[in-house]
C-alpha cells in the first residue's frame, strides 16, 4: 500500500500558472510509471502526464508545451507545472503510482481556471 497526498491546486485565471505535488508515503525511486490525471466535472478521467524511472515522459495532445512534469525521488516527490492554464484544464487531479500489481491513487486536488 500507498498513500499519495496531492497539493498545489486552487482558483486561478486562465493564463496563469499553477504546479501541483503529489507526496507519496514510500520511495518512488523504483516506481516505473507517475502519473497525473484529471477529471473534469461530467466526464471521464483522463490522462494528462506521465513520467517513468528511466527519465522519459509522454503528455497528453491537449497539454503539450503547456505542461511539465517532474519527479524528485529523493523527496518522494512528482510535481506538475501547469502554465498558460485554460478553463478547459479545471477539474480534478488525480497522482499515480503504478507498479506490477496496480495503480495507486491520491484523492485529487481541485484546480479551477476562469476565464
């Protein structure tokens, strides 16, 4: 088992920028696959980035060049740097933590862009 405690979220103007954190309660160092997610109100979640152990990432179309993630192994630590935010990013964000066995889950913390 796992906990992740994601951080960093809030109200922002479309333009803004805003980095999101995700604490996982053990090492990551091993964890081949992070992960942020989100869902915006009335639909699926979906996949917004990823970040391996090996150091490579792939994003989603829709944040590309917009978004960046990170990850900080000695801190436990993925981060999400969220830029030129669009009302179409609110929603809620969700960590991931994959290994073999399965996907572990954060509760998610709520970003909302206005416009």
């Amino acid at each position: 088992q796992v906990q992740l405690v994601e951080s960093g979220g809030g109200l922002v103007q479309a333009g803004g920028s805003l980095r999101l954190s995700c604490a996982a309660s053990r090492s990551i160092f091993s964890v081949r696959t992070m992960g942020w997610h989100r869902q915006a109100p009335g639909k699926q979640r979906e996949l917004v980035a990823t970040t391996t152990n090996g150091g490579s990432t792939n994003y989603a179309d829709s944040v590309k060049g917009r978004f960046t993630i990170s990850r900080d192994n000695a801190k436990n630590t993925v981060y999400l740097q969220m830029n030129s935010l669009k009302p179409e990013d609110t929603g809620v964000y969700y960590c991931a933590y994959t290994i073999p066995t399965g996907t572990f889950w954060g509760k998610g913390t709520l970003v909302t862009v206005s416009s």
